[in-house]
C-alpha cells in the first residue's frame, strides 16, 4: 500500500475519473474493514472465475477460509495471482436523467497471492477476526474451534501486494440537466428527490 503521494503504478492508476482514485493506506484499510464481501478471481485451467466470500484484513494481510474440500480454496493455496474486489455502496444518486444516475460507492480493488497458514497461533487469530468482523466483539463470546473444525478449515492469507480505493460521494454530477417532460409538471420529481437514500448525498 502507498504511504506517500508518488504516482501509482499504472497496474493500479485509476484512470477513469481519476480524482476519484485513492491510494493511502488509511483509506483503503476503511473500505476494506467496512466492507463484508470479497470477490475474489483467479484463474482455473485458463478460465476466469470470481468468487464472492468473507474475509478479514488484518494489518496489511486479507484472509479468507473455507472447507479443505473447495476447489477455490485448493487452488488459491497453490500462491497463484489473485485479484480481491469489496465493494461498500453508501447510497445511490437519483437525477433528473438516466445518463446522470449513479451510485456513491467504495471500493478496493487488490493484488496478490494467497498462501496457506499453519501456524496454530496466526489460524485463531484469523478466525476470531473473521467472527469479529460480523459482529464486533463476537469473537469473545462464542465457543472456541474444535480441533475437528480447524482441521476441515483452510485458512489463506494475502499479503496485499499493489491496492487501490476508488470512492464517489456526492449528488449528481451534471447538475444542470434541463428537466424531462413529465418532470416539469411534477416539480416534486426532479433530481434526488423521491428516495430516502438520495437525501443522504
Ligand atoms: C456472501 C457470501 C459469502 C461467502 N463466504 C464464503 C467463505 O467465507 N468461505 C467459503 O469457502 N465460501 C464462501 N462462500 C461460498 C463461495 O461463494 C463458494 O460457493 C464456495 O467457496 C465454493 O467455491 P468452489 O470454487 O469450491 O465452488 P464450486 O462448487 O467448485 O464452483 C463451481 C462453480 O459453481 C458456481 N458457484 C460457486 N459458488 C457460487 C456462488 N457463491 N454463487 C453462484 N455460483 C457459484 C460457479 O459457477 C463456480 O465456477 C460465500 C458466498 C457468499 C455469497
């Protein structure tokens, strides 16, 4: 993840509305805590696959888990390229026009490589931040694995090699679209106006 201002590499660049784009760790570490579901692609006998799942971060790692037996989880052991998409959609903007309706959103889009965990100590702590992130807190409340549950759990980590945020906020972005037809003898029906979450932009 970028500390600094430098130019990102061109594999991560945001280049479509790139004032948007979001590099510091702070930010993408926000997106990735607030988010619930990773989507993660990889490649399987030359074919593109993207599979939803939950997932943890915790300080620069993402971990995912998942039974010993599922192809994802067998193949992303093997340490091959992966890229982990989440997604948090904080409203969505109405407008006066299709062209201009959008969403306001964050998300992260990450590079790396998964590897197994072994270690007994580092697996616990994946799994309680896993419970914890449905439900802070949880993680000190329920029963503890078994031994029976840890061994028919894969646990993987990625150390996230090349990140970044895009975020969009606000109300919609042509603001002076003239009204439609019908909205001009409906006032009450212009931009962002009949849906409780345009009210939040
Ligand atoms: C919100 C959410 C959270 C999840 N969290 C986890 C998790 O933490 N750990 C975990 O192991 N699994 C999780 N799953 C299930 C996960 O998406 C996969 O179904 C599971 O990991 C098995 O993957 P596989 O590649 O072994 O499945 P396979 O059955 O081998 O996949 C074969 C094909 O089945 C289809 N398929 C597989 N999964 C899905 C799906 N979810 N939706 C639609 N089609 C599908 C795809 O076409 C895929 O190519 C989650 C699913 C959702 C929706």
């Amino acid at each position: 993840m970028e500390d600094g201002v430098t130019r990102p590499p061109d594999r991560i660049r945001v280049r479509r509305s790139p004032k948007k784009g979001r590099y510091e760790r702070d930010t993408v570490e926000a997106i990735l805590d607030r988010a619930l579901v990773a989507h993660v692609a990889f490649v399987d006998r030359g074919e593109p696959v993207c599979i939803p799942m939950l997932y943890a971060r915790v300080g620069g790692k993402l971990y995912i888990h998942g039974s010993r037996a599922s192809r994802t989880m067998r193949l992303l052991a093997r340490a091959q390229q992966v890229c982990v998409t989440v997604t948090v959609i904080q409203g969505l903007v109405l407008a006066r026009s299709a062209f201009e309706h959008s969403a306001n959103y964050e998300s992260v889009v990450a590079f790396g490589r998964f590897e197994p965990i072994e270690d007994a100590a580092e697996r616990l702590s994946a799994l309680a931040a896993f419970t914890d992130k449905i439900l802070p807190g949880r993680g000190g409340e329920v029963r503890q694995p078994n031994a029976k549950e840890l061994k028919a759990t894969t646990i993987l980590a990625m150390q996230i090699e090349q990140v970044s945020a895009k975020v969009r906020s606000g109300p919609p972005r042509f603001q002076s679209s003239p009204p439609s037809a019908s909205q001009s003898t409906h006032p009450a029906s212009g931009q962002a106006s009949r849906s409780p979450q345009a009210s939040r932009h």
